[in-house]
C-alpha cells in the first residue's frame, strides 16, 4: 500500500495544485487575521472537516502553516499529498496518537507555525467542535480564529459530514471572525461553555456564509 501511495502522491499533488490555481478566492474580515499577527500572535484556524479541501492548497502560500491528520491508512495517503503542498504535519487524532500530536502542534507554534485545526474531524460528529481545539490554545496561550470557507459552486459526497470539494474556477470566499483567547486556567463547566460557544458561532458562520451566495444569486436571477 505505501509504494502505490508514493505513485499516486506526485499526480494528485500536481492536481490539487491545478485545481488550487484555478479558484477565485475572496476573503472578508482580512482585518482580523492580519491583527493577530501584528499583536505578534500565531493563529490556531479552525473549521469544518466538511469544507477543509479548499484550504489545502489555499493556506500554505499565506505562511507556514501546520495540522493534525489521522494515524489511519487514509491518513498516510493524505499526509503525504498535503506535505506535498507545503503543509507541516502531526500524526494523531482524539481516538488515537492525540497527545503525541498535540505536542507537535505546539512546537510549531513555538516556532511561529500557524495551525489549521478541523474541530470535528476526522470522523464526526458532523460540526461537533471537539475538546482538542481548546486545549491547544490554552497551552499555547494563542488565539483561536475561526475561518469559514464558503465554495459558490461545489460537488457534494454522500460522506458523514457531506464532504464538499469546489468545482474548478468556483469563486471560494473566505470568513474570518473574532479570535477567541481560551483561559489557562478554566473549570470543566467553563470549558464546556466555551466549547459549545465555539460550535454554536461555526454553524452560525457557515450559514450567514453560505447565504451571501444564494442571496447574490437570487439578485443576479
């Protein structure tokens, strides 16, 4: 199974990188990211496992970036494909190697390495921000940017999460929104709150997002 992966990691980076040129990306709130960085922080990105395939070719060209991908045989093919374009890598998951993972994330953010997090991969609950998220920025003492990528035109999977990837040449608008700083120091309920705070302003995101399309298209019909 690796040797077929290393012969198909080499075309399908070349496709990814051809399908990555061809979108249209737009981005709201730019402010916001950029602001993490001037106060001299790393951002800590987080989304949907459901939309994450337009942002791996989008994220490494604006800077170092690392993730977390699963120690699972599909994770080794995805590894590889997504090392091939740029990203750094930490092996693990909430089910298996987490913590080992975890600490690889946080000496890349030691050395200024952003993160882009998938809340509620890789297996779901669909849109369930998980405890892996908080956890990391409260060690590493830096934000959490929530960033919503919102495809106009995309193909959809019968997957558990309806997994989307954005046709060729769709325009791809990218939300940032206000960074959360999680508390070093926070109880179990706390932690909870917060948590559930997280996922509740995703989901509010991704459907005030994906509505600028269908109002837009509803004023160009």
């Amino acid at each position: 199974m690796a040797k077929l992966f290393q012969k198909l990691t080499r075309p399908g980076v070349a496709l990814l990188k051809a399908m990555g040129r061809s979108y249209r990306y737009e981005f709201m709130n730019g402010h916001i990211d950029a602001a993490v960085y001037q106060r001299g922080e790393i951002p800590i990105y987080c989304s949907w496992h459901q939309r994450w395939y337009a942002g791996i070719t989008l994220m490494p060209r604006r800077g170092p970036i690392s993730i977390m991908v699963s120690q699972s045989q599909d994770g080794d093919f995805i590894s590889e494909m997504i090392m091939g374009l740029g990203w750094r890598v930490a092996r693990g998951s909430s089910s298996r190697g987490g913590m080992k993972a975890l600490r690889e994330l946080l000496g890349y953010i030691r050395q200024g390495v952003a993160v882009g997090h998938i809340v509620d991969g890789p297996r779901g609950p669909f849109g369930q921000v998980k405890p892996g998220l908080l956890t990391l920025a409260q060690l590493s003492g830096m934000p959490i940017v929530p960033m919503v990528i919102s495809p106009q035109s995309k193909w959809t999977f019968r997957s558990w999460d309806r997994f989307m990837i954005p046709k060729p040449f769709s325009r791809i608008l990218i939300r940032f929104d206000e960074p959360v700083h999680v508390p070093r120091k926070l109880d179990e309920a706390g932690f909870e709150a917060l948590r559930h705070a997280i996922e509740d302003r995703l989901r509010q995101l991704y459907e005030e997002t994906d509505q600028m399309w269908l109002t837009a298209e509803t004023r160009q019909g």
